[in-house]
C-alpha cells in the first residue's frame, strides 16, 4: 500500500498548499457548540481538527475516497500530518516567499477558483422537460437500434480475407454473395448459411450474428443498408471493403425517452456549459507567432563523399636483382 499512500499524500499537499497561498492559513473559527470540532491529530505546535481532515479527504478523486475514508483513514491521517509538519518547517524557513513556489501557489489558486467558478456555471444551467423531449425528437435516429446477422464474402486484398482459402476477384465474389442470396430468398436457413460460407469467422460461428448496434457502429455503405431494411426481408448484396455482404434484420428499437433522458440531460449541459465557455474566450488574441508550428528542421548537408588518392604512375622500385 506503499504506493497508494504517497499518491494520497501528494494529492492532499496539493489541495492544502494550494489554498495556504503564501502563508499559514488563519486560525479556524470557533466551532459551534452543535457541532464540535475535535483536533484528531496532533504533534507539538501542529494540530488537525476533523473538519480539515475531512475537508482534504473531499479534495481526493472518488477513487480514492473510499479507501480513505475507509480502511486507509488512519494511513492517510499520517500521509495528511507529514505534509502539514512539511508545511509548518517550509514556512519557518522562509519557503513560500520563494519565487518559484508563488510562481506554483498562483497557478494551484487560480485552478481552484476557476474550477469552483466552472461548479457554479453548472449548477446555474436549467434543463425543461420540454427541452429534453425536443431534443429526443429532433435527435430519435441517434437513438434507433439494430438487431441484425450477416454474410459476408471477401474478395482478394480484403481485411476479412481468410488464410487458405481460395481468394477471389471482386467479380467472382459478387457473383457468390448473388447466388448464396437467391438461396436464402428461396428458403435457405440464414444462420446454417452463415456458418457455411460467411468469411466473418467471428460472426460466422453464430450464424452470421451481429448483435444490436446503434448508428456509427458499422462501416457506412452497411449501417445504411441495415437500418434501411424491413425486418425479416434479406437486403441486396452491398459492397463495402471488407467485401460483399447479404443482411438480414431481425429487429429495430429505438430507446425510449425515459431511458434516453439522463445522457440527454447530461449531453445538453455539457453543451450549455461549453457555449459559456467559448463566448468566455470571444477577443482572444494571441500571438500568432510564438504559437506558429515549428519548422521542420532544415536536414544537414550530405557530406562529400571522400575520393580516392590518385594512384601515381611512377613505378616502385624493384626489388629483383
């Protein structure tokens, strides 16, 4: 556990150096008599009271929080006091008036306080119900379903192509995907049909199919035929790269309004937030050449290759008597 107790502890020194600025913070007001305030930790001049404990245990991801607040309580009690004895020794040194720790404490500030800014913009923003349902309306294709099995017969340089298997040109493979649909009109079983000739091994095995997909799913040419075509009916045999495909449907939803609603909501908002956002940043101007793309480097010249030294016509002593 280890690791998780000095990433637990470096996401509470974040959270509290953040809000100390650049000195200690103030003493906490007294706490009610309602609601008492305990120190639960303490070690000569340096004291945490529950509430600050709890509050930097709410600065944790929710992933950790459990553990934290759980069985990891007393571990990230320890990790939370080694930053605060930190702290305390930083300050008596003189740490937060170094430049580059302002430089951090500024930026840690100003992300906090945007981010409690952005919770406010969010919290500001009002979804109607009739809203919602325009919105459902407007968008109801997003939401339709397919169920639906296929076969498919590749052709040679196709990604579905299968090892071994005799490769056939794009004209040879049309003309089998043809004569396997006149079989299949004329009563032949889809699913044994599949499992015989389909080269998706993947949804071969299961008689061609392919689940329940929604829009975006398929390559384009087949989720066009597939949400085109009447359940029960087989489709003409479409070309898409992995090959030509025969498709039989065996149902279409669409999700209703009630299950849709949540992601809707949630999808509106972000959107509402976003808008906030952009019209935030409206006049920008930056200085478009310091955030010019960098230029390629300029590639060094080849070197020279290095010539030979010429070879001298006067002829070497002979060493013959």
């Amino acid at each position: 556990m280890k690791k998780s107790s000095m990433i637990l502890f470096a996401l509470a020194l974040t959270a509290a150096v953040a809000v100390a600025q650049d000195k200690p913070a103030a003493p906490a007001a007294a706490p009610a008599a309602s609601a008492p305030d305990p120190v639960i930790v303490s070690v000569g001049d340096v004291t945490i009271h529950r509430s600050e404990f709890e509050n930097a245990l709410k600065t944790l991801p929710a992933e950790y929080q459990s553990y934290a607040a759980g069985p990891g309580k007393k571990q990230f009690a320890e990790d939370f006091l080694r930053m605060k004895l930190l702290a305390a020794q930083g300050y008596k040194n003189g740490l937060q008036n170094e430049p580059d720790v302002v430089a951090q404490l500024s930026l840690m500030r100003d992300n906090l306080v945007a981010n409690a800014q952005l919770q406010k913009i969010d919290k500001a923003v009002s979804i109607s119900e009739d809203d919602l349902k325009k919105a459902y309306e407007a968008n109801k294709n997003e939401y339709e379903q397919v169920h639906a099995r296929h076969i498919l017969i590749a052709f040679k340089g196709s990604p579905a192509a299968q090892p071994g298997k005799k490769e056939l040109t794009e004209a040879e493979a049309k003309a089998k995907a043809e004569d396997i649909r006149a079989k299949l009109v004329a009563g032949a079983d889809f699913a044994e049909m599949a499992k015989k000739e389909s080269d998706d091994s993947g949804s071969g095995i299961r008689g061609g199919d392919l689940g329940t997909f929604g829009r975006g799913q398929m390559v384009p040419e087949f989720e066009k035929a597939a949400f085109e075509a009447k359940v029960g009916e087989i489709s003409p045999v479409i070309r898409t790269k992995y090959g030509f495909h025969i498709i039989k449907v065996e149902s279409h939803e669409t999700t209703p309004f009630s299950e849709a609603r949540a992601s809707l909501e949630k999808s509106l908002r972000q959107k509402q937030v976003q808008a906030q956002l952009d019209k935030l940043k409206e006049g920008a101007k930056f200085d478009e050449a310091y955030f010019a793309a960098p230029k390629p480097a300029t590639p060094a010249p080849a070197a020279e290759p290095v010539k030979p030294a010429a070879k001298s016509d006067a002829k070497k002593p002979s060493t013959k008597k």
